[in-house]
C-alpha cells in the first residue's frame, strides 16, 4: 500500500513546511557538490576518493530530493474546509485547526511515495562506507574485505527496510488497511535492524583503529566521527517506526524534519567531516597542496603535524611543532 501520507490531510502550514524541508535538502546537497569539487585538489590522490565519493552522494541525494518534492507538490490539492467539521467529512486522519482556511488532500491519480528515498539509500549508503574505509587507512585486501561486507549489509538493511515500509498503513491502524496484517511492517523492520546493527559496531571498531602512522588528532576526530554517523543513521529507525507510533499529520510532518536532518548530516556533514580528517593526514603525509590549505584555513598559521619535506632546510623539530586548533 502507499506510504500514510497519502491517506492524510495536511494543514497548510504543514504542506509546506514539508514542501520547504524537500527544498532546503535539494539547495544543500548543491551548495555540498561545490564544495567537495573545489576542495577535491587539496588531499593527497588516494584521500581525494572520498571527496569524489561525496561529490556522487551530493548529485544522488539532490535527484532524490527534488523527485521527493515533486512527488508531494503533485500527490495533494488545496481543497477549503470549514475548520475541523471540514476535516472530519473526508474520513482522513487529520485533524484540520478551527483557523485553517483549507486543507492538502491526497488526490485520486497521484500518489507520495517515501520509496524514492530507498533507492537512494541504496546508492548512498555503500559510497558512505567506502569513505570511511578510505580515509580510515584501509587498503589492498583489508579494504575489499571490509567493503564487501559493509556493502553487502547496507543494501541488506536498506532493501528490507524498503519492503516494510509498503506495510506502513496496517502498522498504522488505517480502516482501509482493515484485513490487512500488521507484522510485515514489524519483521521487516526487524530484519533491516540486525545489518544495521552490525554496520554500527564494524563503523565504531574501524574509527577506533585508523590504520597507518597519524597524529593523535587523526584517531580523536575518526573516534568523533564514528560516533556521529551511528547517532544520524540511529535517526532512521525512528522516521521507519513513527507511522506506527504516531500516525496523524503531526508524526508524518515530524517524519519528514527527521528525514531532513538525518540526511544532511549523515551525508553533507559527514563528507565534510572525513575530508577534514583526510587533509589531515594529506599534511602529515607531506602533501603540499594540503599543508598550505591547512595553513590557510588559520590564516597563515600551520595547526598539524606534518612530516619534514625532503630538501627542505626546515628542521623536522620545527617541522612537527604545530599548534591544534
């Protein structure tokens, strides 16, 4: 069945704050696209995958998000309704304010669809873990190994999840779901919950073990940032689980903010994140191009270890003497 927006009324204000949420993720994945093309000649050869991977997230989740948003302007029309007796004469699950002059109803040749997202997960998710591995140090046969299994359980977790989410109007309790059983929604979400978990704890052990020769500011910021990816996809499970814990409008609006946030900040900010990091240790390396930006972004003062330059004149004492900012 359709996702539970479509069997709702949405008052105006909540239209479009969901309307604007779609445009605000649209603007920021492209205003992100600019940034990882223009910071992508900074790292080192090997790092610089990342920032070409979050380039490929940024366009993926932009596609998504506008698909997402023409979805919603087409799936529902202003109609006026006399406050909430209006309301109650569609048979939607909506409440409409005593103030509202109308409401968004779902129309009949037209559908919403929270699908789009999963198929974009389904990119997302495999060249987000293959970020991390890179700038985690990973490579030769430990690279593929880990790859192939975090790949691997991503698509797992992301296909169930897909699956179970088409159940969203039983878990809700909808009367035209009436015959229809709940426990789909229910045990495929529990199957999409065990990769989930195993990806958490495999991101937790890799951030916590960066492979190679690095400055203690490298193992902190990966310490920081594997925390951070499992908190933003923890954010996932909930947007799955409201339509059953909160099916109304206000839960489907609270779903969407949820989604937004949960996709600018596992996406945008964790690329930016990992390229820090990888500037980082593209300067400890004796990157040049990465010890001046470095160098840059404190305004002529150098903030990391680097190792000392062959030919250089500098004394490595010198050299290693950086400040952490």
């Amino acid at each position: 069945m359709p996702n539970l927006e479509n069997f709702l009324a949405f008052e105006h204000w909540q239209y479009d704050f969901v309307r604007h949420m779609f445009t605000l993720s649209v603007a920021v994945f492209a205003a992100g696209l600019v940034y990882f093309a223009l910071s992508l000649k900074n790292t080192a050869p090997w790092y610089r995958i990342s920032s070409i991977l979050s380039a490929v997230v940024m366009v993926s989740a932009a596609l998504e998000l506008y698909q997402l948003f023409r979805s919603w302007e087409e799936a529902f029309v202003a109609v006026p309704l006399t406050g909430a007796a209006g309301a109650a004469s569609t048979g939607l699950l909506s409440t409409i304010g005593e103030t509202s002059p109308n409401a968004w109803l779902p129309v009949t040749d037209a559908e919403f669809s929270n699908g789009y997202r999963y198929i974009n997960w389904s990119i997302d998710v495999p060249m987000l873990l293959t970020q991390l591995l890179v700038v985690v140090g990973l490579t030769g046969a430990a690279f593929w190994s880990n790859w192939w299994k975090l790949t691997l359980a991503g698509l797992v977790m992301v296909y169930t999840g897909y699956i179970g989410q088409y159940f969203e109007p039983a878990a809700a309790g909808l009367a035209v779901a009436e015959g229809r059983n709940a426990y789909p929604f229910w045990v495929w979400g529990f199957v999409s919950t065990i990769p989930f978990i195993y990806i958490n704890y495999k991101v937790m052990v890799l951030t916590h073990r960066v492979v190679g020769d690095v400055p203690d500011r490298v193992r902190k910021e990966m310490g920081r940032i594997g925390v951070f990816l499992v908190a933003t996809w923890t954010l996932y499970t909930l947007g799955y689980v409201l339509p059953a814990i909160w099916p109304n409008a206000d839960g489907m609006v609270f779903r969407q903010a949820v989604y937004t946030v949960a996709d600018i900040t596992s996406k945008l900010v964790f690329g930016v994140m990992l390229s820090r990091v990888a500037l980082i240790r593209s300067a400890y390396d004796g990157f040049e191009p990465a010890i001046l930006a470095r160098q840059g972004l404190v305004f002529g003062r150098p903030d990391v270890d680097v190792r000392p330059i062959q030919g250089t004149e500098q004394p490595a004492s010198t050299m290693r003497e950086r400040a952490d900012v």
